[in-house]
C-alpha cells in the first residue's frame, strides 16, 4: 500500500515538474521579458542592469528552480497586459471557473446516473430508445454550439435569462459567489447546463453499459433465484458494483470539466480563468499563459492521484491482487 | 475503403467470383443493408462531403472575391423570410457573404484540416507505436512514458496549448500563411497517444508470432520486417480508429477556431463562420451561425455514427 501511494506520488511530482519545465520554456525564452517590462527609451545598460537583478544572467537550472520555488509560492510574475501579479489575477478568476465546474459535475450526475440505470434496466423500451437517440446527437453537437443554441433559445427568443456575465456576485473573503443573489443563479444556469450535456451523456452512457454487464453476472441470476425482490437486486446488488467505475470516470472528467470550461465561458464571457486564458492569448500575456498551463496541470495530476489513491480504497480486489504480488 | 474503391468491372485478376460480387456478398455490405441509421448516416455524409469538395462548382457566389461584396447585402435574413432573397438561399453574413457559399467552402477546409490532421496523428502514431513495440527498452518506456502523462489530460486542451501558444509566440506576418499548418500539427500531436498505444501493442503480440520469426532467420532485413509484413497485420483497427477519430479532429478544429485560435476569418472553416455569427446573435442575425453549425452538427453526427458501424462490423466478437 505504501509503496503504491509513493510511486503514485513520485510520478505526480515528475509530471508536475515536466510541466513546470514547458511553462518555464515558454516564459524565459519566448520573446525577451525584458522588452515586454520595460519603455522603449531604456537604455542598454539599464536593460542589462535588471536582467542581472532578475537573475536571468543565472545558469538554465538555476533559473528553473527559482522558477518552480516561486510557482509553488503562487508567484508568476506580473501580466504584460494588466502589469498586476498573475497570482492574483488568478485569484480572482478561479471562484468563477470552480463554481460553474462543479455546478456541471453536479447536474450531470443529477440527471446522467437516474437516466443510465433507467435505459440499463429498460433497455427496449421507447423511452431508452428515445434517451439513447438524444444523447447520440448530444455527443455530437460540439459545447460551443449547444451554447449558441441555448442562447438564441432562452435569452434572444424567449429573454428569460442572460446571455452573458456572472450576474450580480457577494465577496466573501478573497471568494467571490454568484450562487447567494436570484441574480446570479439566473446566471449560472445555461452555462452550467451547456458545459454538464457533455458529460451527462458520457455519465448516462457509462452507468447503463455497467449496469447491463453486471445484470448479465452469475450472482444476479442467483440473487433472482433466491426470490429476492427486483429492487433489491438491481439496487442492492446490481448498482453497487456499477459504482466504482463511475466513480473513477466522473473524478477524471471533473478535470476535463475545467478544461472544457474555457469553451464554455468564451461563449458566456464568464469572467472565469479559460476566458483569462483565451484574453491571454489574443494578447500573447506569456505569463499569464504560463500559469495557468501550471495550475491546469496541478488540477489534472492532483485529480489523477486521488481517483488512483480512491479506486485502491474502493476496490477491495486491487488490493488482494497488490498484495499477492508483493508477497509472492 | 479498398472494396469500395474496386468499381463494377471485375479485374481480370479475380477469377471466377469478381470482385464486385465478392464485395457484394461481403459481410461488411450485408451489415451495412441491415442498419438504417447507418445507411442514412453514409447518404447525409456523403451529401456534405461531395458538395464540400465541388464547393467551387456548386456555390452560388465565390466568398473569397471581394469584389463581388457589397455591404448593401450584409445580414439579408434566408430567402423564406421576409425581405429575403433567393440569390441568397440561406442570406448574407455581416460582409454581404452568401452563407451557403461561405458554407460549402468552409466544409471544405474542415474537412481537409480534420483529414490532415488524422493523417498526421496516424503516421506519427503508427511509427512510434511500431518502434516502441519492436524495438523495446529504453524506446519502448520513453514513448510509452510520454503517451502516459499526455493521456491524463484531454486532448482537446492540449490542442488548445499547442495551437494558443504558437498564436501567440509566432510573429503575425508568418501567422496568417501557417495557421494551417499549425492548426494541423496541434490536433496531430494531441491525437497520436491512441494510435501509438494500439500499434505497440498488437506489434508486442505480432512480434513472437511464427512469421515474423521465419523471416528473422531468412535473413530479412528488419525495415522490410516491420513495414513489409508487420505493419499490415497491426494495422486494420488503427485505420478503423482512424475514422473515428476524423469526427473528432474536425470538432477540435472547429473549436479551436470558434475560440479564436484556429483559421483567421479571411479563410473561414465552419469553426471560424460560427465565430463570427455569434458576434451578431444578440441583434437577431441567428441565420449566421445557425446555419454553419447545423451542418457542423451533421457532418460530426454522421461520421461518427459510421465510424461506430465500422467499429462494430470489424468487430467479430459482436457477430
């Protein structure tokens, strides 16, 4: 067990520090941030003078440990086009992005594992055909374009919600919510609707394929022949062993929630860090850019870890078998 | 794809049965008569990609002559609604750009980004796969380590770097000629993991078989090994993949390109149309967007529902 958590670990800190590498390349030596610090009318040797100051004079690795010695501490200097501290301005953006991510994740288990178990458990019915047919065509409409569709729908057509913007939000500490004003839960929900359709289908499509696999196994056909009732069958005994998939896969697409977020709030224009990152972009704001490559990784290996370390704990069998090996 | 290619005149090679009665015997078509979704997929697929590819003889007007614009014919709605007309079928984007024809040439540049792409990805895949499954060892972890770490992320953000920051670190001037290119190489290089992992794989089984060992000892050189007789029994499932996969590179390229980071509006995929429709949006002009992202929509749809059959028809444990 323990040497599983520190190999787990120690390829964690080698992805992180792989990607810590690539946001350093890009920082130091793509365009010179000297010239992006400075007017035009500084002179040579004050130019000099400051690259000395910054250090960028130093040895590559000296550089690079200072580099991941001021991420890890949040530092990745200021933003070419705001000139604040990134760190802050990520700060700041991040409230957004959690909140609209977790919204998703939450109406995507909310209506993706009730829909899953009904089309495993019904698999002829029309109205599984019915679901199944729908959530083909809603793997195929790219985010984007279900969220064009959803505003032209219900804030040009209809006007019963904005297009655009968070809505009025409450600070609460460095925190900002949206989810304390009528104001801003009007605002939260077709963004949070647009970025969960996505993963609802993937939920929806897994839950019911586990679902029928398992009704499939020895011990259901025993359990029915025991006489037991069918709820408790394909609750108690069926969905249980559903579950450890599941889990892992909606762990994993929490990160993937973030990264398709960006898409979702250029379209919104919610002020989250994908729109940060796309404004980068557009302006080539290197630093910006930087961290958040930095903070995408750490969310994916942070997220990574725990649903190993997760499915090792939910899973008794993974154990046996780890141990077996060790012990043989 | 080679049975289909075969046309009706049997080759004086195949004797008796002819190719064409082979092909029409053939299980593939037998699986393909059998399901509706399948055939109506193949129709609506082929119906966008031959108009696509015809698009300069089939548009109405040529988008990328600006001459023939005029700013009198921006926003005209489609030709059923009021106060439109029908030498704009589908009506005129924000420059007086007939849609339709805005469509069928930018179906044309995504296809051909996706198909690039897949491409790419497939060679870059299949010769690291083959030389981390033959070759073993250090090779074999290298490649392997790096698919690892790239698998933990989606390959859409990694697209998404590559291509954001190429944006942004390549001077202007070079931009606008390379973003092809680059749009190309960045859904290639997020891609490659799938293809690469398969082909080690089946090479890592192919490699002991008897074949490969008899040519070992005849002496044949390992170059003509791997591609001459390896290659082709590895191949079959990356290339049904492959298809697959194209609905997915054409999806990423229209994301990358609604976002701003993919073909610039002067040569616009149907990414790049729908990006500029959602600026007019709020003021009513839905037909610009809509219409791109309908038949976006649809050639995804399509695609990937034949991809599927493909999958399942190859598939001899569903049979």
């Amino acid at each position: 067990m323990l040497a599983f958590i520190i190999q787990r670990l120690l390829q964690a800190v080698l992805v992180m520090l792989v990607v810590a590498l690539i946001a350093f390349a890009l920082f130091n030596y793509i365009g010179d941030p000297i010239a992006n610090m400075v007017g035009q009318d500084t002179s040579l040797a004050d130019r000099e003078r400051l690259r000395q100051e910054l250090g960028l004079n130093d040895g590559f690795v000296v550089q690079f440990a200072r580099f991941v010695r001021h991420a890890a501490q949040g530092n990745f200097g200021l933003s070419y086009q705001q000139a604040r501290p990134v760190g802050q301005i990520i700060l700041e953006k991040m409230p957004a992005t959690l909140e609209l991510s977790f919204m998703a994740a939450f109406l995507a288990l909310l209506f993706g594992v009730p829909m899953g178990i009904y089309t495993g458990l019904n698999r002829h019915s029309w109205a599984s055909q019915a679901i199944l047919a729908i959530s083909l065509v809603g793997v195929s409409l790219p985010t984007f374009l279900i969220g064009i569709l959803l505003i032209l729908i219900f804030a040009v057509t209809l006007g019963w919600l904005p297009s655009f913007g968070r809505g009025a939000i409450v600070h609460i500490g460095w925190w900002t919510t949206g989810l304390l004003t009528v104001d801003g839960w009007r605002a939260i929900i077709l963004p949070s609707i647009t970025l969960a359709l996505f993963q609802m289908t993937l939920i929806m499509r897994l839950v019911r394929a586990e679902m029928i696999e398992v009704l499939h196994t020895d011990y259901i056909k025993f359990a029915r022949a025991r006489g037991l009732t069918s709820r408790a069958v394909n609750f108690g005994h069926a969905l249980k062993n559903t579950l450890v998939p599941v889990i892992t896969i909606t762990g994993l697409q929490l990160g993937s929630i973030i990264a398709f977020a960006v898409i979702t709030e250029t379209v919104f224009q919610w002020p989250g860090m994908g729109l940060m990152f796309i404004q980068a972009v557009t302006f080539a704001d290197i630093p910006v850019m930087a961290a958040y490559l930095v903070m995408v990784g750490f969310f994916f290996v942070a997220i990574n870890l725990v649903v190993d370390l997760l499915y090792y704990v939910v899973d008794p069998r993974l154990r046996i078998e780890r141990e077996i090996v060790a012990g043989g | 794809m080679a049975e289909l290619t075969a046309s009706g005149t049997p080759s004086p090679l195949a004797a008796q049965p002819g190719r064409w009665r082979r092909f029409v015997d053939s299980d593939l078509l037998w699986s393909f008569s059998r399901s509706p979704a399948t055939i109506v997929a193949a129709v609506v697929a082929f119906a966008i990609i031959g108009a696509a590819m015809l698009a300069p003889l089939v548009a109405p007007h040529d988008p990328y002559d600006l001459a023939s614009l005029s700013l009198l014919d921006a926003t005209d709605p489609p030709a059923w609604l009021k106060d439109g007309t029908w030498s704009y079928p589908l009506g005129t984007d924000n420059q007086g750009r007939d849609v339709l024809s805005a469509i069928l040439y930018g179906t044309r540049l995504s296809l051909l980004v996706g198909c690039s792409a897949v491409v790419a990805a497939l060679l870059l895949g299949v010769t690291l796969g083959l030389v981390a499954g033959w070759r073993g060892g250090i090779a074999d972890t290298l490649i392997m380590r790096v698919a690892d770490v790239q698998l933990s992320f989606p390959a859409i953000l990694i697209a998404l770097l590559i291509d954001g920051v190429a944006h942004s670190v390549l001077p202007r001037q070079v931009q606008t000629q390379i973003t092809f290119y680059v749009l190309v190489a960045a859904i290639a290089l997020s891609y490659w993991v799938h293809f690469a992992r398969t082909v080690r794989g089946s090479t890592m089984v192919e490699r002991n078989k008897e074949y490969i060992q008899a040519a070992q000892v005849i002496g044949v050189h390992p170059a003509r090994i791997v591609i001459g007789h390896l290659l082709p029994n590895v191949i079959g499932p990356v290339l049904v993949m492959a298809t697959i996969n194209l609905a997915t590179a054409i999806l990423t390229e229209a994301t990358l390109s609604f976002l701003g980071v993919g073909l610039p509006p002067t040569e616009p995929s149907l990414g790049t149309l729908i990006r500029v429709g959602n600026d007019y949006l709020l003021s009513g002009d839905w037909w610009i967007s809509v219409f791109p992202g309908i038949v976006l929509a649809l050639l995804i749809l399509s695609v990937n529902l034949l991809g599927d059959w493909l999958r399942d028809a190859f598939n001899p444990k569903l049979r």
